[in-house]
C-alpha cells in the first residue's frame, strides 16, 4: 500500500528512502537533504539530469545558506511559495548532489501543514522536486504521484492549494533576479526589494523552455474563439481549458491538462492569464507545455 502515514513516512525519510510528500505547489519526491545517496536516488527515479540543482524543504533554511539583508526581508514570505537561491554555508552538511556542485543552495519553507510537520517529525531537511518524472506535468494530489510511480510511499495532504512551482529569486549576486515565476507574485517582491532582473535575463540551471508538458499537443491563444470548431472540424479532438480566476486557474491547471490528456485529448486549448500577478506563472507554465508541439 504505497499511501502512509506521517511516522512512517519520517521514519522512511530518516533511513534513506524516498517519500513523495505534499506541498502547498506541487507533490514532492523528498529524500533526506544531508544523504547523498538517498539524494541521487531522486535523480535516477525522476529521470532527472544531474545538472538541474534541487530545492532543500526545511523550516528554517538559515543553518544550509548565507541569508543577507535582502534575504532576511524576503524569508517574511515564508512559509509560503517562494525559493531564494543564496550562498551555500560551508560545513551545511547539504549533500553535494542536492546543488549540483553549485556553490549556491536553493530554499524554501513551504506552507502545507503537513509538510511542516513533516519536517518536524523527520529532524532533517528535504530535498525535493516535484514528483513525477522528468519533463511531465507535475503532481498536484497524491493520486497523480501514483500515476508516474505505483509502488512509491505517498503521504496525502490532500490537493495543492496554490498549484504551481515556487516563484525563485536568485539573491547570490549584487543584483536580485527572478528565475521562475511561481506562487507568489513577482509584484510583492518588487515591494519588498525593488526592482528585479525579469527571468529569462540569468541563466538558471534546469530552466528549460520545454517541461510541463501534457502528451496532447498545447496551443496557446489570447481568445479561443472559433478556433476549437475548427479544429474538430479538422479531426483534432480537442480540450479547451476553462476560463478561470488565476487562484483558481493556477489551482487546477495541472489536473486539467492531465484531465485533457486522459479524455484523449489530441490538442488542448489554453487561453492565455492576464498578465499580472499568479498569470505569470500560468502563462510561464502555459508557454513551455506548449513549446516546440
Ligand atoms: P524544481 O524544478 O521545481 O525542482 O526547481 C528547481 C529549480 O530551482 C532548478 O531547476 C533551478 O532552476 C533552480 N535552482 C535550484 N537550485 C539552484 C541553485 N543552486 N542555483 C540556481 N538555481 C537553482
Ligand atoms: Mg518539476
């Protein structure tokens, strides 16, 4: 019975294994932080290539990474849906494949409930990525976590709130910059911090302009229009995503695009989010599902 409960998922975390673990974003696939084999094992599962660095989960990230002023100011999000890329401590004790060799080390303290405790129960920090395998849509409740992978322990916390990744912010150099929209708004940073470098200006490791992607063919469009009836007309079977708030937008995007795909979808329709606020993030997810189909 791949379902189990939180000791039993601590107790699994604590000796090596891994657990795909709840977030308020997406499911993790979370190993122990500070166990190198436990951390490339989440490598092998994924699929994942070794050069896109992972996201250490803790309650407080301060004892792994060097937190400045800016630093300082932006943890006043958490726990919640944003991941600062900062310095790596020395003698972290974070294993070397959770960064990659980087001398910089992502995190986060996320803000399910159940992941906190988690965190408690399990005494050491997580590494974690989102739980499936490498290039799909990520999970959002424990049900697409067995999808990709049957015989994993999975601790259900129910579905995703926020639904999307964790927006980063990269705060190793002199100048913030945004490297993936996400849950929190990039217009709250900006109020915190100023302006930031837009994503898309810094190279971040494991960015790549495919990933989320449905088996269904994404198009991306301002207003749908006639263009489903043509589509059919043209012998697509075709989905269209409901028109949404962004809350609830972000909230169900993954399952509706795995929904599309399980009605046999050959081509799913997206209109695109007002720009602001979470429709980054959707429009980012949106334009890399559909990238290059
Ligand atoms: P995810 O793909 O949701 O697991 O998020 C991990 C992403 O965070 C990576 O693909 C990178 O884009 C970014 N990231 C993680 N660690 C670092 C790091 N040390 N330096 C820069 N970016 C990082
Ligand atoms: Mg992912």
């Amino acid at each position: 019975m791949p379902l189990v409960t939180l000791p039993e998922a601590a107790v699994l975390l604590r000796s090596g294994g891994l657990v795909a673990v709840p977030t308020e974003t997406v499911y993790g696939l979370a190993a122990d932080a500070t166990n190198e084999a436990a951390v490339r094992a989440i490598f092998v599962t994924k699929g994942r290539p070794a050069g896109h660095p992972l996201i250490l989960h803790a309650h407080d990230p301060r004892p792994y990474a060097v937190f400045d002023e800016r630093a300082e100011r932006l943890a006043a999000f958490w726990p919640g849906p944003l991941t600062l890329v900062l310095p790596l401590r020395r003698a972290s004790g974070v294993a070397p494949a959770v960064t990659g060799g980087h001398g910089t080390l992502a995190v986060r303290c996320p803000a399910h409930p159940l992941t906190l405790a988690l965190l408690h129960a399990a005494g050491v920090p997580l590494a974690a990525p989102s739980a499936n395998r490498f290039g799909e849509v990520s999970p959002t409740t424990a049900e697409h976590v067995l999808r990709s992978f049957p015989d994993l322990p999975v601790l259900d916390g129910g579905p995703c709130a926020v639904g999307v990744e964790s927006t980063i912010v990269d705060l190793s150099g002199p100048v913030p910059a945004l490297l993936r929209p996400g849950g929190v708004p990039a217009e709250a940073l900006t109020l915190v911090l100023g302006d930031l470098a837009p994503s898309g200006t810094t190279a971040a490791p494991g960015t790549l302009p495919a990933h989320y992607a449905p088996r269904a063919r994404v198009l991306v469009v301002d207003a749908a229009g006639a263009l489903p009836a043509e589509l059919r007309d043209a012998g697509e079977t075709v989905a269209v995503l409901p028109r949404l708030s962004p809350t609830e937008h972000a909230r169900t995007l993954y399952a509706n695009l795995r929904a599309a795909d399980d009605a046999g979808a050959t081509v799913i329709v997206c209109e695109r989010a007002a720009p602001g606020g979470l429709g980054a993030a959707i429009n980012d997810r949106l334009q890399r599902a559909a990238f290059g189909r």
